[in-house]
C-alpha cells in the first residue's frame, strides 16, 4: 500500500476478495477489488470556506481546481418558466459552494454554447466578487435555440485546458434532447473530452433523453441523475460542487497486469455504481491496462475483475492479476503507485474450496443483474413487451430485495405492483408517471455494498 | 498388513491379567494403575566435561483440575502383586501409552518383551488411569519382566534387574522408588553442567558440551524467492519480489515448500507435496543438554488444520513455541514427560494467540474464514533412556527398531473419527478408516480447541531404534508400522537425513496429495551411534 508522502493528500489502499481456489481445468477467477482514499482532509461535507485548495496539494504540481457550470439555456428551458429561473438559482448555489481560489466560468448552451462568465476564454478566480459578478451575470440568461450538447463540453474542456490545475471539473444540466447534433457528434465530443475532465451530468424535468445524460457522465467519470422537480436543484447542484471541492486527485488509473496467456474477461465498477470499464482499456506495457478512474476524494469504490488465466495442474497457484492504482506521469516518466492488491489463482482438489462464492463477488454480480434487469425490463415496457419487462423487473425487485438495495426496490415499487419480492412476482402497472420511469433508468445503476 | 490394531488388541484383554476389557475401556479395569518407570539417570556422553551424575527431577504430578488428570499414583514394590510377563501372551501392539482423554500420564515404559516364538512385543505403556481397588497383575514393564525364553539374540529386554531403577516406581519420590531422588537443588544452579554458561534464558549454548541447537523451519508463508533466479514455469527472468513471476504469474517455490534440517541426532524433512498449493506443515528439531550433561534430541512436527485460517502460521508457530520450550525446560532439569506436556500446553497458547492477530479477516475465503488458525502437533523427545512422545490431533510417532527383526510400533493415539470408531468398538478398523470422516480429527491446538488434551507417553526402549514423527501426509502411504519400517532405510538410525528424505520421497510416490513431514530421531543405546540393523 503506497501512500503519498505529503501532508494531508489521501492514502488509497487496496484490498481484494476472491475465492482463490479453482477446480481442475478452472480458469475463471473473479475478484472484487476495493479502493479506498481516506485522509485527505477534506470530506464530502461542506468545506470550510476560505480553506486554500493549494494547501492540501502536493508541491510541484498543479494545485487547486477548475470548473466549469454549463446550462441548458434552451428554448424548453421556458416551459415551464419556472425551470429556467430554478436553472439560473440553482447555478448561483453552486457558484456559492465554490471553495475560494477556484477557478471557474459559467457556460449557457443551446445549440451553440455561449460562455456567460468571465467571458473572453478564461476563468474567474472564486472569491466573493466574482462570485457576486457571475450571480449577476446570470439573471441575464434568457432561454431560446436549441440543444447541442457536445458544443457545450467542447467550450468547457477548452476552458479547463487553459487552466493550470490538478482537478477539472464540469457540471452540466439539459432539460431536453440533444435534437441539434448527431449521436455521432456527441459521441466524438465524449471521446475528445474524455480523460480531460471530469463532469457531472443532471436531467431537469421528463423530457431529456437518459442515455444521453448518462453516456456523458459515463463518459467523463461523473454522476448522472435526475432532478425532476426544478425545486430541487439548487440543493442537487450545491451537493455536486461540494463533491467536486472534495476531489484530491484526479486522473487516478486502475492498473491491471495479468500473466502472459490470460485475458481480462471484464472490468467493472461495482459500487457506488456500476460503470463497465472494459472497453475503456488502454494498453500500457507488456500484459499491462490502464482503466481510467477520474478523479477521488475521499471515498471507496469498488471494482469486479474477472480474468481468464491459462489452466495449470492442482497444487499450482498463480497470479492471476495485479491491480495497481497508478498516476500516470503526463511527461511519460514512470508512473507513481498509490497503491497494489493482488488476485491469486489455487488449483485445489478440495471441492469444498473451490466451490465456495466468495460473497463479495456474489453480491456484485447480482448487483450488476439487478442493473441489467432493471434497464431490459424497461426497454421491454417501452416496446410494450408485457410479459417480458414483468419477468426482467421481477427478478430486478427480487434481486434488490435479496440484498438489500432499498432505494432501488423504492423506485421499482414505483413501476410495478409487487406481489412478492422474494420470489420476484410483480405486476406492471398500469400508469407509471414518467418521472419515477426516468429516476428509476437514470438509478438503476446505483448499487449497495456487501453487508459485511 | 496391519499388524497394529491398537484398540481391538487392547480391548481383548489385559496384557498383565489377561482380565477383559470392556469396549471402549482404554485401560484395564483390573490393574490400570498408571505404571510409570522411573528413569535412571541418564548416561554420560564421553564429552562431558563434568561428570556429575543428575537424577531426573520427579515428573509432577499432575493435577486432577480440569477433570481428566491422572494422578501419577505412587506405586510401591510389592503394592500389586508382581508380574510374570515371561510366560504371558502379550498383546500385538498394545501401546495404549495413554488414555485418549486423559491428561499425560506420568513416565511409563515399554519394553519389548520376548516371548516364546521370539517375537518381540511391546508391553502396554502406562495403561491409563488409575482403577482403584482392583488388584490385577501390572503390565508387562514390572519388575519381573526378565527375559523370556528364546530371548538369546535379541538385545536385553528388561532393565529390570538393573538396580538403581524401579520400573513400578511413579516418578513421585516415595519408598522404594530405589536410587530416584528428585533433583532437590535447583536444577539451573546445581544440575547445569554448563554452570556459567546459563545465558539469559537458562540454555546458554555456549558451555554446553553438547550444546544445542534448533531447527526452526521457515520464517513466513510467502517468503520470496530469490530475485535473481528465473522463473520456475516458465524460464523468464522476471520474478517479482512477492514471488510471482511477472511474466506467465506461477508462484515461485517459497521457502516452506521445501524444507530439510538435520542436527546431530535427529533430521527432518517437510515438503510441500503434489497436490497443495503451499506447505502447511511445519516443524521443530533440536537438541540440547540435560543438566547432567547429557544430551536430549527433540523433534516436533505440525500440521496446519486446512478448513481453518493461515494454517501454516498455525503449525509455524506451534512447532515453533513446543521447541522452544524443550529447550527451555529439559536442561533445567524439568522430567522429559512433563516438559513435553507443558510444550503442547506452550504450543497451543501460541496458536491460540494467532486467533487474535491481525489477518483474521485477510483471508476472505468463505469456507475458512470462520475457524482460528489450527494445528497438529507430535513430538519426540529422546534423553536419555527414556524416549518421551506427545501429541494432539492426528500426527504421529512411530517407533522402528534397528534390528528389523523386532517388532515396530506406533506409539501415538490419533485423535481422529476414526481412531474414536474404533477405540469404541462402533467400527472396525478397516471400516472406519474407509469412511471419508476418517481423518476428521477430535483434537487440535487452536482457539476453538474446546478442551485441550496433551496426550504424552514415555518408553524405555530396550534396544536401538529409530522414531519417525511425521504427519499424516506420510503415514497415509504406510500407515502400518511394518510398512513404515519396510518403508525406513536400514541405515535410518545413521544416516537420518536420508531416511527422512527417503520417507517423504515415498509419499510423493504415493501421490503426495498432502503436505508431508517427516522427522526421524535415531534412539541409540548404550553403545552411542550403534544403529544400523
């Protein structure tokens, strides 16, 4: 377990739990890696205003941290009007959560994105003047265009890119589909902002698209969730600027070595929320993969890997992966290692050992089903297939109930009757309001850990 | 095959009155007083420097708090009637050297007793607790134990007519108990041959004239190999230093795989086996001075549980601590039997401690992470003449005459499913060593040990031998102790290194799907070093 050696920077730790021991011919061997950062400082609570960031961070490297607001200024924004005014309080609240130093500008998008503060390609420095002057600048949003989100985050990522600081940030709210772009341009500002800064994703009202608000937080690393009552932004957009001041580190990469002939069949992130990474491998070295992981404060998540290694006779034992977390060196020096688990493979004759479910990675891979079910089972609602979304909710009410996943079985209990929860028999039902669907798909992927 | 079918013989009837046991009686109702041979003391070694003769100090008695103690009851000459066990039909293999759930008996004695046919028996040892009030002849080890008729070429049998020893003598000092007197003067001061030497602990090894020296086996379950040396698997040169190879990731040979000790007078060896991933076993061979000067071998061997938590710190630490404590306690003079049940006693609080330490909750696999670290322990101690033996769960000690002629023997009790079938007589012992609870065992050293039961035994081999102290990694290719002796090299008793090489080589060929560990420690006689057959 690496540490940082400086002064109030968190310690990552990493701890594995597997079931080691495989049959003869086994070749499976699934882990739940835990990664936890802690003594930082500073926690997800409110942070002590005029507490300098550049205090807290490591000398010699970027300090403090960069964010960038970007609001749905669109034409929808005004019915009802009531949404853009919550829109424009809800930004002032965040503005006001800005811990002092901060460098920040406030975007409005439409179909084109338009900074509104400072303006001229830069970032204010947050004290309680500029802080004032972008409230003001705000009241003067007006609503009207369209929505194109990728232009958005390509103004945001280039006015985080001017910035000289370890933390970029975006929080970004749309209350409409992104009509005024193709999923293709999106998807190539996604790919372009990717890994550059981190953004949290919310959808206002019923009438945005999920997978689009979603595949921008999966994206970039961040949350994605509904607000659908405009009231309550302000309290949703303060608690994410409070999150993004408690980031210590950011560009954190999972580290994944496994021996020659294996092959890493998944990689996921199981808990706060599933999030798959495998596709988002990149190649670092020989048997080496990096899997980006944003930004941390302090906080805990953990991972699934699940690696298939190369059969060896009983009695042997391998190593089946090494899962480091890493700080790239941007110079492309060597990275620095904040902390190593290992996952080991033990070929046994011993039945009993190597049929046993180790329950972390039991509990997670139900997780993983239940997030699974809960989208095919709305998927199969919206394409009117009945019997199949009861079946997929079911099981999805089921899976929440067996462990324990209470804000999920709420929001399902929203969408169907609930016959019996442990055998997963439900009833559809027959008027579902459109919001608790969207809280429940936007939801869906949040997961509880293992009661321990 | 199996010449040793230790509770049918000894359930048949008494070696000394031929009175019937009852089933499950470990003992005979008839004259189950606890026989204890009181050592003499033990031989010079040329070596010694100084010549004073130590008597043993007197074995405790052991209490009877905690419900299981078997007094060491002071016999008497001429208490019970004497025995005849020239013309006696003795059983096989009777070693019931002590009741399973009994605490230590004091010292008893075997000796192989020639009958007519020339076929050398042991007497039982020590046939458990006290029956009070039933008077019956005392097993084979009385004082008329002479040499029965055909006896002409096997070595003495008997001591007994030695004077300055009564085998019927408890070690309490009492009348009669001819030529034992318990070591009065405190046995560091008086007894240490060493004198100045006694170092901080009481064993400073410098002035000893046989010194010691012990053998502990490993220093951690993952000790890495060396860094420079390549891959094992698969030839890279890339092992990292926690042991896997960086390259196709196969776990280097750690140190505990394979392990080899020998010391003059005793050697072990332990290996990891075929067919598990890590070497759970673990052992302990030392020696040390008596504090007459002569010279006292010690071997112990583990065996981690495997269905509890770090197994192989378990047996680390238990062979480990039970060392350690022998020699501690033997060259203070401190009776060889009641040292080793206070070794188990130090041994099982080691393991205990484990229960507590950190990495309780490391070890995340589900079907173990419930059960404390757990293990076996057997051990040998020879010192003098006297050959003490100690045990819990299902390791054990055989005893292998040189002269292969004679008869070899198992001298433990295994505390296990089956041994407890058939010690009450609900199986017999094919029956019960074919059922797959077989090797369940009924006694371990560890935190959820519920009540712990040092078995200990002491024998007065009357001729040369070997004792093989080994896990049942070993004995379940010979368990027999007529296949461990055809098994054992002719030479073991010289050459013991080899013997417990060529031992744990006989698992291995056997499958080696356990862990193996074997120590051998030669019993010499008076002759010193007269061992081969």
């Amino acid at each position: 377990m690496a540490d940082f050696p400086q002064a109030n920077a968190p310690r990552f730790s990493i701890e594995v739990y597997q079931n080691e021991f495989l049959p003869e011919g086994g070749r499976e061997v699934n882990a739940i890696v835990t990664v936890t950062s802690s003594g930082g400082g500073t926690t997800s609570g409110a942070p002590s205003i005029g507490a300098s960031a550049s205090a807290a961070s490591p000398p010699g490297r970027p300090t403090g941290a960069a964010v960038v607001v970007m609001v749905d200024c669109s034409g929808s924004m005004d019915y009802p009007p009531t949404k853009m005014r919550n829109a424009r309080d809800a930004t002032a609240a965040a503005v006001d959560t800005l811990r002092d130093g901060t460098a920040f500008a406030v975007v409005s998008g439409t179909h084109l994105a338009a900074e509104v503060y400072p303006g001229g390609g830069r970032l204010a420095k947050a004290d309680a003047t500029t802080r004032a002057c972008a409230k003001e600048a705000l009241r003067r949003l007006r609503a009207g265009g369209g929505t194109a989100i990728g232009t958005w985050l390509r103004l945001a990522d280039r006015l985080l890119g001017g910035a000289d600081v370890s933390i970029r940030h975006g929080i970004l709210l749309t209350d409409g589909r992104n009509e005024h772009e193709t999923p293709e341009d999106l998807r190539a500002a996604l790919d372009a902002c990717a890994g550059r800064f981190t953004c949290d994703a919310r959808g206002v009202g019923t009438d945005w698209e999920v997978e689009e608000v979603t595949a921008v937080a999966s994206a970039l690393l961040g949350t994605a969730d509904i607000v659908a009552d405009p009231s309550g932004l302000a309290a949703d957009f303060a608690r994410m600027m409070e999150n993004a001041m408690g980031k210590e580190v950011a560009d954190v990469t999972l580290r994944l070595w496994s021996p020659v002939g294996a092959e890493i069949a998944f990689v996921k992130q199981v808990a706060p929320t599933v999030e798959d990474l495998t596709g988002r491998r990149t190649e670092a070295g020989a048997r080496l993969g990096d899997y980006p992981t944003g930004s941390w404060g302090d906080e805990s998540r953990d991972y699934h890997v699940c690696v298939r290694v190369p059969e060896a006779a009983v009695g042997r034992e391998m190593l089946a992966a090494r899962a480091s977390l890493i700080i790239p060196d941007r110079a492309g020096g060597t990275p620095r290692t904040l902390a190593q688990g290992l996952v080991r493979a033990v070929w046994t004759d011993d039945m009993a050992a190597s049929t046993a479910i180790n329950p972390q990675v039991a509990h997670y891979t139900g997780q993983a089903e239940l997030a699974e079910a809960i989208r095919q089972g709305l998927d199969a609602r919206k394409s009117g297939d009945v019997d199949g979304a009861t079946a997929r909710l079911g099981r999805a009410v089921q899976l929440a109930a067996a462990s324990g996943n209470q804000d999920t079985a709420k929001l399902l209990a929203k969408v169907v009757d609930v016959v019996d929860a442990a055998t997963g028999t439900v009833r559809l039902k027959a008027r579902v309001a459109e919001a608790d669907e969207m809280t429940l798909e936007t939801r869906s992927t949040k997961t509880v850990r293992v009661r321990k | 095959m199996t010449p040793q079918i230790p509770q049918q013989a000894a359930c048949s009837k008494c070696p000394g009155c031929e009175e019937p046991f009852e089933s499950g009686d470990l003992f005979c109702g008839a004259c189950g007083y606890d026989l204890s041979a009181v050592p003499r003391p033990p031989r010079e070694r040329p070596a010694v420097a100084s010549g004073t003769r130590v008597d043993w100090p007197e074995a405790p008695l052991v209490s009877e708090a905690g419900g299981s103690g078997v007094p060491a009851t002071p016999q008497r000459p001429g208490e019970l009637p004497g025995t005849d066990s020239g013309g006696r039909e003795l059983p096989i293999a009777p070693l019931r050297p002590d009741r399973p759930d009994a605490l230590p008996v004091s010292a008893a004695a075997f000796s192989p007793v020639r009958q007519a046919g020339s076929e050398a028996r042991f007497g039982p040892a020590a046939p458990g607790g006290p029956v009070p009030g039933v008077p019956g002849p005392a097993p084979a080890c009385g004082p008329g134990r002479a040499p029965g008729p055909g006896t002409a070429s096997a070595p003495a049998p008997g001591p007994g007519p030695e004077p300055g020893w009564s085998p019927r003598s408890a070690p309490a000092p009492g009348p009669g108990s001819g030529g034992f007197q318990p070591a009065a003067p405190g046995p560091r001061v008086g007894g240490h041959p060493g004198g100045g030497s006694a170092g901080d602990d009481g064993r400073g090894s410098g002035g000893h004239p046989g010194g010691y020296a012990a053998g502990h086996p490993g220093t951690g379950p993952a000790a890495p190999p060396l860094p420079t040396q390549p891959c094992v698997a698969c030839r890279a040169d890339r092992v990292d230093p926690d042991g896997y190879c960086g390259h196709c990731g196969h776990a280097q040979p750690r140190e505990r795989d394979h392990m080899e000790r020998e010391l003059s007078g005793v050697a072990a060896v332990s290996d990891r086996g075929l067919r598990h991933h890590r070497n759970e076993d673990s052992f302990a061979v030392s020696s040390t001075t008596l504090p007459d000067g002569s010279p006292a071998v010690i071997a112990i061997v583990c065996d981690g549980v495997s269905s509890a938590t770090r197994p192989d710190e378990a047996s680390l630490a238990a062979a480990g601590s039970a060392g350690e404590y022998l020699l501690e306690s033997l060259p203070r003079g401190t009776h060889p039997q009641q040292a080793m049940h206070e070794a188990i006693l130090a041994a099982a609080s080691a393991v205990d401690s484990l229960a507590a330490g950190p990495g309780t909750a490391m070890e995340h696999g589900p079907h173990r992470h419930r059960n404390p670290p757990a293990c076996t322990l057997a051990g040998a101690v020879a010192a003098g003449e006297l050959l003490v033996v100690g045990w819990v769960g299902d390791s054990r000690a055989y005893w292998i005459p040189d002269d292969r002629s004679g008869p070899p023997a198992r001298l433990t009790e295994d505390d296990s499913w089956a041994a407890q079938m058939v010690s009450a007589g609900l199986m017999s012992e094919a029956e019960a060593y074919a059922d797959e609870r077989a090797h369940a065992i009924t006694g371990w050293l560890g935190a959820d040990a519920c009540e712990l039961e040092p078995h200990t035994a002491a024998f007065k081999p009357d001729r040369p031998g070997v004792v093989v102290v080994c896990t049942d990694g070993l004995w379940n290719y010979a368990e027999a102790p007529r296949e461990m002796a055809r098994v054992l090299p002719p030479d073991a008793a010289s050459r013991p290194l080899h013997g417990a090489r060529v031992l744990v080589g006989h698992a291995l060929d056997g499958g080696g799907h356990d862990n193996v560990t074997v120590a051998v420690l030669p019993f010499a006689m008076r002759r010193r070093g007269a061992g081969s057959a």
